[in-house]
C-alpha cells in the first residue's frame, strides 16, 4: 500500500503511515500487527485495504489475514497442515488477494496451491500439487484482474501455470 511503510520484525509487522507533501515527508506513529511465532514473508494488502496477510512460522497456521488498522488477526490460514508441515526450517507460503478481496490464494512450501475465504479462513479448494525438493521457497502465486491465477514453480517443479479462480 504506498500510503504506508511497512517492515518485518522478528515476530511480527510494523506498519506507519507516510503523508508526503512536495518534498517533505512525515511518518506517523507505527502500528504493530498482532505477534505471531515468526513472520516468514512480506506483509502483502488486499486491494480494497480491508485486509493484509502474512506467512508465518507456527504450529497455528501457514499464514494469517491481519486488519491493517488495528492490527490484530482476523483469520489464520491452514492450521491442519501447520501443525504437521511448518517446521522451523521451512519457507512459509506465498499469496494473492482476489480483486474483491474475499478469497486469497496461497501456495506453501509443500508445494500446496489453495483457494481460501478471506474472512473465514475456510477452504474453498484445492487448486494444485508442485513438486518439492528439499527445503526451498514455495511456488509463487499472482492473479489477473481478470481472475485467473498464475503459479509459478520453483527448483523442483519448474511449471508455471494459468488457471481460472473459479472452475466453470
């Protein structure tokens, strides 16, 4: 969100509003986004502002949906597979919000691609497998405004896919 600088700690995300006028900048008091075990990436916002997300290192979940405002987690994201595949070493996941910010796409370290209700955290469906070698980053996700998902893989699995969000 380019109103906002936003940066990582070891357990959590800082976020300060930015006001520019001309050549002067102000940064306003910061707002700490509730603690997790260990954030694992980039604190990633819905298009609308409602929502932000992060991957984490837990036993709780694979990431969380965070409210920029308050700060305070809103959902947690896979806790069935975090507390058997989100070992210490291991990356998180990464993600994309839908354009109307109520589903988010994820892709773990497994290799796992899933579709997820943002406010819910419930999942919706399971979009793909990729390959994993080892201990190396997830496959990355992005989605077009015109709602496909693009996944692309990583050392194991090369692949990069295009699929629609929504089956027909």
């Amino acid at each position: 969100d380019e109103r906002f600088l936003t940066y990582g700690r070891e357990h959590c995300h800082v976020r300060r509003l930015l006001s520019i006028d001309g050549d002067d900048v102000t940064i306003g008091s910061a707002v700490t986004m509730e603690q997790t075990s260990r954030v694992r990436g980039p604190l990633v916002f819905s298009r609308n502002g409602k929502y932000a997300a992060t991957s984490v290192k837990s036993k709780q979940a694979m990431a969380i949906v965070l409210n920029p405002e308050s700060g305070r987690i809103l959902t947690r994201i896979d806790p069935v597979a975090a507390r058997t595949d989100n070992a210490g070493h291991q990356y998180g996941c990464s993600f994309a919000f839908t354009a109307d910010s109520t589903q988010i796409v994820t892709a773990d370290h497994t290799g796992l691609v899933t579709v997820w209700d943002t406010a819910s955290g419930n999942r919706i469906r399971v979009l793909e497998q990729f390959r994993k070698s080892g201990n190396h980053q997830p496959p990355q996700v992005a989605l077009t405004a015109a709602g496909d998902v693009i996944v692309a893989g990583g050392f194991a699995d090369p692949r990069v896919t295009i699929q629609r969000l929504e089956p027909k």
